[in-house]
C-alpha cells in the first residue's frame, strides 16, 4: 500500500478550510472524494482542490473501492449513522470531535469498529503542534517538577445563526465546553500525562439567544492531584482572544499563548526555578529566568493526516484514538452535570 486513499464527508466547513489542505500537505495521504449534501458545493470543493469525484450522498462515496478511510467532519448528529456506515464498508475513519451527540452513542461506535475490525480516531489535531509536542517533553523530562496547576483556553465569536446545528443542543451534543473545551483538556491530560478524576463546571448563556451555552468552565482534578482550569466562550471578539496554555510546577511554568488556534502558531516561554531554595518571606521576583522556545512550525492537520495514514500503512497504534475522544467527552458531560446540579462529579 503507498498513500493512504482519503474521502470526505462533509466537505465544507472545518474541513475545507483546514484539514483537506492538511491531506493534500500529507507525505501518507491523496485526496480522492469530497461529499456535501448540496451538489453543487461538492463540485466546487471538489474542483478547488482537483480532486477526482463529488458525491451528494455518503452511500455513494462509500461504494468507491479507491476509498480506504474518510474523513467525517459532518454535523454531530450525523456521526454514529455515518460512522458506523463506514465501518460497514470497511473504510478507516478519522472522526470529529465531539466523536457523537453522547458519550454512549461513542462508545457504540468505537465497539462496532472493533467488530469490524476498522481504525477509528479523532480529530484532536492540536496535539500535533510543534509546541505542544516541545511542551509534553519538558514535562516528561521533569523541567518543572511537579505539575501542579494548568490552564487553558480558547474562545471565539460566534454570534446567533438561526439553523446552525452548533447552536442547537440535540444536533451538537453541547455548546462552547463541547466544541471548544474539549481541545483545552485534551492538550492538558496529553501534556501532563494524567486524566481526569473529578470536575466541577460552570456553564451559561450570557450574551446570545441560543440554547447551548456560550459562557463555560470547568476545574478538573487530574490523577496527580493537579488542579486545572479550562475556560471557553462563544462571546469573546476574535481579536481579543488570547488561546493561552499554562503549565506550573515545582521546578518552573510553561507558558504558551497563541498555539490554541486553528493554525500553527504562537509562541512559548520557559521559566525554570531552583526548587531548593528556602522560603522567601520577600518574594521580590527580580531575577528573571524566562526564556523563549523556538520550534519549526508545520501543518497540524498535515501530521493528522499523516500520523493516522501511517497507522492504517502498517497497521500501527493510533496517536489519536477514538477512545480518548471518547473519555474527554465523558468529563465535558460531567461539567454540565456539574453545572446543573452545583456538585463535584467523580470520574
């Protein structure tokens, strides 16, 4: 097998604007097909990016024999049909995140991909960021000690659309913490290497007239005992939005601002301490040992793309498996429970 041959279904959106050109960027992947309901905007996609065929339907795309895994970036009610479809027909499926409306719908999915002995995983595309990936080594090498606190956010504006199925809980599943957050918290348990044990979350509708939330966030509690804050609207200006990611521990703090995005970006500071210090009652801070990190940047959907290829080439672990889409999930549900009820959930 040489280049992994990729469908999609539900060209437009996030996958036009970002991961179709991460496939065409891909050393492991051709483009082949695009799918969109409206005929008319599948050719168009599908001339965009010169690729050989549209389809107006899933059925369609999934009788092509040239097809061995998809790309399903469809709307979240749609994912447990068109998943599952797939695997009938034996494709290998990268799935957007929320993988579906519930965390038991997912689990449906992963199961039935099992059984059909088909490779599923999730769009969680910012673990491939240069700096995330520099920053999960700082940690693995112990250059801040102990973690013992992080944050994370990402924020958009995204204003009232009538009909938009984001907006609208039985076709999303949720609103900013679960289209939003869920990156937030995959960076933090990927980085640290610790999931979550219990949460606590607070989640609103403040400036807009639908009914998910636009105003959301959660603490979390990770195995190690590390308390973490994710935070995520739909009512901050674009231009103020910061995307922050910080890591504190004993030894020192990663800070990164900007890498939360849709591209590959940013920029991140370093500080290490010596632990070994008694205390200051002073605690002047003059000396600084902050330091900028460079990386070489990439296309983050690019590495999707490729890494996901590569599993399905030799049949390999996947990086990004369903599963762990599946368990952050499972903590997002458990802040709304929590935001409900006014309550600590335990995982």
């Amino acid at each position: 097998m040489d280049k992994i041959k990729w469908g999609v279904i539900g060209a437009g959106g996030i996958a036009r604007r970002r991961t179709i050109p991460g496939i065409l960027l891909a050393k492991n992947a051709e483009l082949v097909s695009v799918m969109e309901i409206d005929m008319a905007l599948a050719n168009e996609i599908k001339e965009q990016f010169n690729c050989k065929k549209a389809f107006d339907n899933i059925d369609d795309l999934l009788k092509d024999d040239e097809i061995d895994a998809v790309y399903i970036a469809s709307p979240v009610i749609y994912h447990k049909e068109q998943a599952m479809n797939a695997a009938n027909a034996g494709k290998h499926i990268l799935l957007e995140k929320p993988i579906c409306l519930t965390v038991e719908e997912g689990k449906e999915v992963v199961d039935y991909c099992k059984q059909k002995n088909v490779k599923l995983a999730t769009g969680f595309m910012m673990r491939f960021h240069a700096y995330h990936k520099k920053m999960k080594q700082l940690v693995k090498d112990g250059k801040i000690g102990q973690v013992v606190s992080a944050r994370a956010q990402l924020t958009c504006w995204y204003p009232d659309m009538p009909g938009n199925w984001r907006q609208s809980y039985n076709t999303s599943g949720g609103g900013a913490l679960m289209d939003m957050g869920v990156h937030c918290l995959d960076l933090i348990q990927y980085i640290t290497g610790f999931k979550t044990k219990r949460v606590a979350g607070m989640a609103s509708t403040l400036t807009f007239d639908y009914e998910v939330e636009d105003s959301g966030a959660f603490l979390v509690e990770l195995e190690n005992g590390a308390i973490c804050h994710v935070e995520s609207n739909f009512n901050i200006p674009d231009d103020a939005a910061k995307g922050r990611l910080e890591f504190y521990g004993t030894k020192g703090s990663l800070l990164a601002e900007g890498t939360i995005s849709q591209i590959e970006t940013g920029s991140l500071e370093v500080t290490f301490s010596d632990d070994t210090k008694d205390y200051d009652a002073k605690q002047d801070r003059t000396e600084d040992r902050t330091r900028h990190i460079e990386v070489e940047f990439g296309n983050m959907y690019a590495k999707e793309i490729d890494s996901f290829s590569l599993s399905i080439k030799n049949n390999t672990k996947i990086e990004v498996p369903a599963i762990d889409g599946i368990q952050i999930q499972s903590v997002v549900e458990a802040a709304y429970a929590s935001s409900k009820n006014s309550e600590y959930v335990k995982l």
